[in-house]
C-alpha cells in the first residue's frame, strides 16, 4: 500500500504541534492528503507563538487550542501524537480503548517507507552532535551520488519526518536521532537501526530485530555492556570506538565509504550546536557556558569532565522530574565544580537534599534563571566557567528546552 493511499479518507487527529511548532510540516502534509484532518494543542492560541495562526491555513477539518478533545479522539481511525506527547496521557485513554491507531510521525514515517537503510542515534548524551556531524559527513560525501538519497529525522527539526515520504525511494538511506523515549516505539514496530549509534548504555531491546550484516558502533563500555546483558546477544557485528562524538561520526562514515580524512576534514568544520556545551560569553574573566539540552544526569556529568579544570565549575542545575538516578552525579559534583545554583522545578525537589549534605561545595538556590545568573557572576571568580546544564526536564517549567537555553542566553548577555 502506498502512503497515498495510507491517508486517504482516514480521519486523522493530530495531536500537539510541537514545543515550537515542529509538527507544522506534517500537517500541512496531512491536508493535501486527507479531506478530514484535525489539530488540537493542550496550550492556548495566545501560548503557541503564532504558530496556530499559520496552521489554521491549511484547510483543516477543524483546531482546537487550549483543549484536547477525549471523545473525539475516540471517533478518529488515525491519531498522530506530538513526540512529547505520551501515549499515557488520560485523553488518550478512550481512543485507546475503542482501538484508535496510535503513532509517532518518525516511526509512521518508518513503517510507511519503501526498503531504506537506518542509522540510528542513541544514547543519554551526544546523539544531537554526532547526528549533525554524521549527516554534514554524508551530505558532502553523497553530492556526487546523483540517485543517492539522504534524510534525517529528528523529532526536534521542523522539516517533518511524514513529509519524506514525498521524495524517498528505496535504497535511500535515513539517519535518525532516537530519544530515549522513543526507543519503545521503535521496538514495538520491530524496527532496529541496520547501524546503531550507541554513545552510552540503552536497554538492548531496540537492537532485537538487528541481523547478521548490520552494525553496532559504540564505545568500548557499551559495547561490554551490552555483552553482558544475560536476555540478550547481538546479531550485528559490534565495532569499538573511543568515547568521543567525532570518532564515532568518522567510524561509522566508513562504512558508507568515506574515507577517514574527508570525512575528519568535515568533522574539524563542525561549529557545534546551540545548548549543548556552547560558549556564550566571557564577563570579567568567567566564561558562561549553555549546555541546556541536558535533560539527564549523565549528560551533566559528561559536561562537568570535558568543562572542569581543577573544579573552576559553577553549575547551574534542576528542572522538572525525570526518573533518572542522580547519585552519581550529586557524588561527582565536589570533583569539578566548586559552587551549584538549583533553579525551580519538581526534580529540584528531588535532588536538593542530597545536594545540600555536599562537604566543600557553596550551595545556593535561585527563584529564576535570571536570578540564577546574577548569583553565578557574584559567586564566580576570574577563570571560573558557569556552566548552565539543567540535567532534568523542560516541559512544566518552561516551554522547552530551546526555551529554556534562550532565557539563559539572554540572562547571559543581559549582564
């Protein structure tokens, strides 16, 4: 069946437009497809930043902001969610009781493409990096490939994952960054990575489908601990990496026959990506870091080793919950910084009595992100580095995590 063909007559609710209006693509891509497509956000119009204007354009069955509609949920034979969106929310519930078909537009996308290689990223900390890195790497390399087709998908890019579906012939290969949360669904629709990239341990269950001619690239400690796994053994070949984004983008370009120089030579123009270790500003000696896409304590770990020098940290940490265990990384914290500001949020909460039992480390907490700011400078010394990585949520207390990343800039250059 064709994806035309997927679409048509179906009543389809879409549910969510994405922290920053991601799902836009999509939609539009929908309504020329089907007569009967409906939008509804659980924000208001005023909270969606213009982005409800743009989409009420688009010839839609009908919007709804500010409100989620649970039995008309139920009436729909299609319902596409939003990647923030978890299938647990309660005004999913009747849907899923009357057998609505629920997904994910990156792994619809999967399910509806014709036979196409997958390179996946995955891993608590570095996907974002290496996925832009290994895609300039095959962007470049394939130019001379007139029949060699390239996309990435990421539930963070506002170019769509649906709207692919356009143009993809089979043999062409897709790059994805898989989040954490995602790697369920991916499983569920029996879909491994033909190359999965590991940057630190994942439950093995997304590499059950691999076979005999894929490959895993991780670094060795992954790579032992997958081995290990008692429930599992691996099909794919296992190819060992140092624990570094641009060695692994290099090592797995070799395998689509890009030399290790073109492919380094790409690697060294890398700029680096906003929110995640990037240099903002350096105010009287204290360099300001933004690393606010860090929503796990291992990639706040990650950030303080690479950042620390002779613990000249002053972490800015906390947000909303997540289920994650601090303990390593609350014990970490007296070897490379030397100062932590929490910010409000519910996994604050969680972690600030830990925290607050640290020896020879200047506690403070603040009741904004600018606030947090002015006690960083004030605290701070001359070859301190603020380093603003929130190693928890989003979502509940900001808008997102680009959201959350942009009040610190601003915060930042506001000094």
């Amino acid at each position: 069946m064709s994806y035309k063909d997927f679409f048509k007559d179906k009543k389809i609710a879409i549910v969510g437009i994405g922290p920053h209006g991601e799902m836009t693509a999509d939609i539009k891509f929908l309504s020329r497809l089907s007569r009967n497509v409906s939008v509804c956000d659980i924000r208001s119009e005023s909270r969606l930043q213009g982005f409800a204007s743009s989409i009420k354009l688009f010839g839609l069955a009908s919007c709804n902001f500010g409100v989620v509609n649970a039995d008309d949920l139920a009436q729909a034979d299609l319902i596409i969610l939003s990647p923030e969106i978890s299938r647990k929310a309660l005004f999913l519930k009747k849907a899923f009781h009357a057998g609505v078909r629920i997904e994910y537009p990156n792994v619809l996308f999967l399910k509806l493409a014709p036979p196409i290689t997958l390179i996946g990223v995955m891993g608590a900390c570095g996907k974002s990096t290496i996925a832009h890195m290994l895609y300039s790497i095959l962007k470049k390399s394939f130019a001379e490939y007139e029949d060699q087709g390239l996309y990435f998908i990421d539930p963070d890019l506002p170019n769509g994952a649906l709207t692919h579906l356009k143009k993809i012939k089979p043999g062409d290969i897709v790059l994805a960054r898989i989040p954490e949360e995602m790697m369920m669904e991916y499983h569920s629709a029996r879909v491994s990575p033909h190359v999965a990239v590991i940057t630190s341990p994942i439950p093995p269950h997304i590499l059950e489908y691999q076979t005999y001619n894929n490959f895993v690239v991780a670094p060795d400690t992954v790579v032992e601990g997958l081995r290990a796994q008692p429930s599992f053994t691996s099909k794919a070949k296992m190819l060992r990496t140092k624990d570094d984004n641009s060695a692994m983008a290099v090592q797995v370009s070799e395998l689509f026959k890009v030399s290790s120089e073109d492919a380094r030579d790409t690697v060294n123009e890398f700029s680096g990506l906003k929110g995640r270790r990037e240099m903002v500003k350096k105010i009287g000696g204290i360099e300001f870091y933004n690393d606010s896409a860090s929503i796990n304590p291992i990639s706040t770990l990650s950030a303080l080793k690479v950042l620390s020098v002779n613990k000249n940290i002053v972490l800015i940490l906390g947000g909303a919950y997540t289920a994650y265990d601090y303990s390593d990384l609350i014990n970490s914290i007296p070897e490379y910084a030397s100062t932590v500001i929490l910010i409000p949020g519910s996994g604050t909460l969680c972690i600030r009595p830990e925290i607050e039992k640290l020896k020879d480390i200047k506690f403070l907490q603040a009741p904004s992100m600018e606030e947090a700011v002015l006690l960083a400078k004030e605290y701070g010394k001359k070859g301190d580095r603020v380093v603003f990585s929130p190693g928890c949520e989003a979502i509940g207390v900001h808008i997102s995590r680009k959201e959350r990343g942009e009040k610190f800039v601003k915060a930042v250059r506001a000094l």
